[in-house]
C-alpha cells in the first residue's frame, strides 16, 4: 500500500508535529506501507533539509514562489503555487491513498482529493480556531472548508468531539487520539528528589487555549513551589519569584528538564477554542517521562488514571481548584508513573495498527 502524507508543516525543522508524523511514519512502515512525505512550505525556507524518518520513501518541501511574502500571505500564495508540481509528482508516485494534515482549503487541493482517495487527521476543530485569529483567515475558512471536507473519503479526529464533528458529511470517521512510542531506548524517566515540588509546563507561543497566563496565575497562588514555562513568555506587571521562563528549548534540553521535575501540566484554556476534549501529544511526553499531571479538558485516554488532576476547563478553575492542586502536587511529588501501567492507553504503536486498519478499510470500500 503506497502512502502519500501531505501536509503544511514546515519539515525543516523539528516540531512536536514532525515527531508525530515521523512516529506514524515508522509504524506505518512496520505494517508494510510505503510512505511518501510531501510538505508545502509555510514560511520562505531553504528546503534543503529535513527531519523526516528515514523509513519514509521520500521526505520533499515544496517551495513553489520565490516572492518576498511572509506570513499567510506566503502561505497561502505558496499552497497555490505548488498544486501543479504536487500532482506531477502523485502521478509519478500513484499512491493508493493521500493522508492529509488539516490545512486551510485553497484552489487546486479539492483537484487533488477528487483524484486521489484522500483521508484527513483533524487535530482541531478548524473553523472554531480560526476564529481565534485574523479574520481575513478566517473568513476563508468558514467558506471552504466544508467543500474539502465534502470531497473526503473519510476522517480520523484525535478526540471524540472533533470527529463528531464531521457526522453532517456522511463519511467514514475514526477516533484514534495521539500516541507516543515506547518503543526507543534513551527516554529521560522522572529521577529529581527535591525538597520543593518542580512544576514544569511546555506550551507554543501564540495559542492562548495553552493557558499559560493560567499556568502563571497558578505560580502566584501556590508560592511554596517552583513553576516552570517552556515555550511562550508570560508578561505580567505582577512578579513571581517562584515562575521561571526558558522560551524555546530542544529536545535534549527539555528531556533533561524533565529528568528534573515533579509535576506537568498541560493545556488549561482549551475553552477558548470552544472545545472540552483533547489529547496533548505533550502530556503524553510527561507521563512517559513518569511525571503526573495536571490539565483542565477531558482526555479519554488517561482521565481515569489517579495520577491525573483534571480541574476542569474554564477561565476561573485554577482559582476555584486551588486547593486541589496543592494537595495532587504535594501527594504526587515523589511518585514515578510506571510505564507498564499507560502503555496500553497512550501507545503509538497500537493506534497507529487502528489508522492502518481504518485506511484500508477505506480502499477496500473505494475497490469495491
């Protein structure tokens, strides 16, 4: 079975998403797949690299303009650019089926689902995230989306509530939330016996449902503990002298954070994207790295475990939970999560025997 993975994440450098795919990538190929990665370039990069598996038969960034355009303006001009060039190469390739990466709709894309059986991974609900940022955008998302999602020939939602989604388009949907591999040796494991408790909480710049605005408010009520944040820089008129900020750190970087640390948290303000449910590829990091958690959506995969706080999902729970997170973070500090107890809910290796199953299905069902 050929494979063509496309999608718009600049693979030229290594993200959270270029692990994920490269873990699907792997799996993919252990059930005997043949799997092509093609990327549309999001910003005006060389190309000349990238941090794709090598198991992939080929890893290619298209970057189709040579325009001084930055942004979504680069973005989407690139996406347009690239159509004629994208289905040169499907022609060459003759997959058997496109997996696609949720990406905003553009001209020449819905040519390339009618040709080709295509599958899409929701990771969000698009439209309701879009909202969250330039109009313009979305605009163009509210009208367009729904004629990709029409030419589909199936869909895979991390959560429940996002493949609910997709019930109005009448085609086949699959929920398989993120995974992580257990697979690889060298993973940092929970190691740190400190006399305060380490919190550590790794986020994006420019997603205010992360809530790390939240996460600093939780700094400042319980002082008697250390507060980390990993990726977006929280300003505040209010000094903590027990918050601490990195920016962006790499991959050895953060797992020796990890190493030293005793609690994580994840996303607590997923309700301003108009969502409960999630599956943080990042949580499931911490829980590999043995350290317990604190998030405030729902998370079928791990809500049931008691080394799990949820707080709830809305603007004033880390307040109204307070107290309950100083108790979890008290009577969880020196607790190791053990492997053998997530691994069956969190690992990658059988939900991606799941998608496998679910893309064929989806050929078997187009061949007859």
């Amino acid at each position: 079975m050929k494979i063509v993975y496309l999608m718009d994440e600049d693979i030229n450098h290594s993200s959270g998403v270029v692990k994920k795919v490269n873990s699907q990538i792997e799996e993919w190929v252990n059930h005997k797949a043949e799997v092509f990665v093609l990327s549309i370039a999001t910003t005006n990069s060389t190309g000349l690299e990238n941090h794709i598996t090598e198991k992939a038969s080929l890893a290619t960034t298209f970057i189709c303009t040579r325009l001084r355009l930055r942004g979504t303006f680069f973005n989407m001009w690139n996406k347009v650019c690239s159509v004629y060039t994208i289905l040169h190469t499907l022609r060459e390739i003759k997959p058997d089926v496109i997996y696609l990466r949720e990406m905003i709709c553009f001209p020449g894309l819905i040519r390339i689902t009618k040709i080709y059986p295509t599958i899409m991974e929701a990771n969000t609900i698009f439209v309701d995230e879009a909202r969250l940022g330039n109009p313009i955008r979305a605009y163009v998302v509210r009208m367009c989306q729904p004629i990709l999602y029409k030419s589909l020939k199936g869909v895979v939602g991390v959560t429940n509530e996002i493949s609910n989604h997709f019930s109005k388009f009448k085609i086949p949907l699959k929920t398989i939330a993120n995974g992580i591999s257990f697979s690889k040796n060298g993973d940092i494991y929970k190691s740190a016996i400190n006399d305060r408790p380490q919190i550590v909480f790794v986020g994006t710049p420019g997603m205010p449902w992360h809530g790390a605005d939240l996460y600093h408010k939780m700094a400042q009520l319980i002082p008697d503990a250390d507060f980390h944040l990993i990726g977006p820089i929280v300003t505040s008129k209010k000094k903590c002298g027990n918050f601490f900020q990195y920016g962006y750190l790499g991959t050895k970087e953060l797992n020796k954070m990890y190493s030293t640390m005793d609690i994580a948290v994840g996303s607590l303000a997923l309700f301003r994207n108009n969502m409960e449910e999630a599956c943080v590829l990042k949580v499931r990091e911490y829980l590999k790295a043995g350290l317990p958690v604190i998030i405030g959506y729902n998370d079928v995969d791990i809500d049931h475990f008691p080394f799990v706080l949820r707080i709830g999902n809305s603007e004033g729970a880390v307040e109204e939970r307070i107290n309950d997170i100083r108790k979890f973070i008290l009577d969880m500090q020196f607790y190791k999560v053990p492997h053998e107890i997530i691994r069956d809910s969190i690992s990658v290796e059988i939900k991606e025997k799941n998608r496998i199953n679910f893309i064929q299905s989806v050929i078997f069902a187009k061949a007859t």
